[in-house]
C-alpha cells in the first residue's frame, strides 16, 4: 500500500513573468515503511519537492495522496500532524530562548494533545538524551544532540512519515553515521515512513531502498541500493554522483 502518492506535481516560485518553474512534472510513490530518497546538486528542486508535501509551499500543481486522503494547498491540523519535517540546521530549527522541555511542548499544546510531560519524557528517551535535557538550552547542547531535539520533536506528534531536509549534513562525519542510526531505528520501531532528501548520494543510500535522482526539476533515474552498489545504472548524471562518491555508496550499501 502507497503512503505517500504524487502525481504529475509541478512547482513555481513568483508570479506572471517573473515566475520560475523549479520542479517540472514530478511523479513517484512511496510505500507504507518505506525510505525513499531525493539526490541531487543544490537548486535541483527536491527541497521544494520536500516543500510541498510538508505544506510550506503552496504554490504547486498536481496531485498529492497522503494514506489515502488527496489533500490540496491547505492543510487541516490533522493533516499537518500526520507528516512532519526534520530540517538541515539544527540550531536554527530550535528557539534559542526556549529550554528543550518548552521546545517540545510547543507542538503539542498546538495540537491539543493530552499526557503532554509523558510525552516530553517518551521522545527524549527515543532519541535517546537524558530526561534533563528538558532543562537544557540549545547552546548547552553539541549539534548531533540539538539534531536529537528536533527528531524528537517531529516525533512527538506520532506522525506516520518523517520529512528529512538535508539532516545530517550541518554534523560532523561521525555525528552523521549516530544521527542516520538513529533514523534508521527509529524507522523499523515505528513504523515510520520516510522522504529523505540529501545532496549526498552515500547518506541517502545508507537509510533508503530506492533513490531518486534529480536534476534541473526532473527525476532523471529512479534507483534501487542494489543497483547503486552494482552500477547498473542507466542515466549518465546518477554515474557522475556514484563517481563523485569516491566509492562510498559501494562500500556502504
């Protein structure tokens, strides 16, 4: 069964003669559990693609089924709660001022949801930092622990799929092999389901079955990790990644 479902989805930015189309037709499923990933070089669109599944750009055509449900432009609550973004920037994505405990409360007092301090407590330990981080400030915290925050954060909605903007690529290396177990785990324990976008073809194809490959707006290649890790792929920009790779995704898929 398909969780995600897009059809024929284009994307612009600006207006009339100043508008810029940046994502070009676009079609793909995803099925329920599983990591589906978008690579590519900045400015290719799969940001944006990202953008408009998480309801932050509305200006798309096209169509759009999450479980089941065509939704459109607009967003209900509870289709907002169903998916939820996990960004690049750590620090950024997280209110300086705010402690982690008022940080993750935020949500769910939005929401509406009950049993609010034992949910704060259930997704720190599921991304496994202390129950005193709730304490804590995003200063006080490394970025790979900041990165935990915001996973937790998505999480604490109980969402079915996790929308992941680039979020190991502001870490260290050895920060982005813990953050990505992380996500791997999380995954199989919840049942998650998961769009992956990277500029990274290895970091993808460390959490993801299947790889899209874009390029100036378009899916160039769709790719399973077995033919990432044989080379049997067909279109010459996905070989230039694999190249651009030194190896890596062979290694580790």
């Amino acid at each position: 069964m398909s969780m995600i479902n897009v059809d024929h989805l284009a994307v612009s930015y600006g207006r009339g003669e100043t508008m810029t189309r940046v994502v070009k037709d676009v079609s793909f499923d995803v099925a329920e559990g599983e990591s589906f990933g978008l690579v590519g070089e900045s400015g290719c669109g799969k940001s944006t693609v990202l953008g408009a599944l998480g309801g932050r750009n509305r200006q798309w055509t096209g169509t759009i089924t999450i479980d089941g449900e065509t939704i459109n432009q607009k967003r209900s609550i509870s289709q907002l709660a169903k998916q939820q973004m996990v960004f690049q920037d750590p620090f950024g994505s997280i209110h300086p001022r705010h402690t982690i405990g008022r940080a993750l409360l935020e949500p769910l007092e939005i929401h509406g949801k009950n049993n609010r301090q034992e949910r704060v407590e259930k997704a720190l330990k599921d991304v496994g930092l202390p129950l005193n981080f709730r304490y804590r400030f995003p200063h006080q915290l490394s970025g790979g622990q900041r990165q935990r925050v915001a996973i937790a954060r998505a999480l604490i909605l109980e969402p079915r799929i996790l929308l992941l903007d680039e979020p190991t690529s502001a870490l260290d290396v050895s920060i982005q092999a813990e953050i990505l177990n992380l996500l791997k785990d999380l995954r199989e324990r919840e049942k998650l389901t998961y769009i992956l976008v990277s500029h990274d073809l290895a970091v993808v194809a460390h959490l993801c079955d299947r790889i899209a490959v874009m390029q100036n707006g378009t899916f160039v290649e769709v790719a399973s990790k077995k033919q990432l890790q044989n080379g049997s792929v067909t279109h010459p920009y996905t070989r230039t990644l694999i190249d651009g790779s030194r190896g890596y995704v062979v290694k580790q898929v």
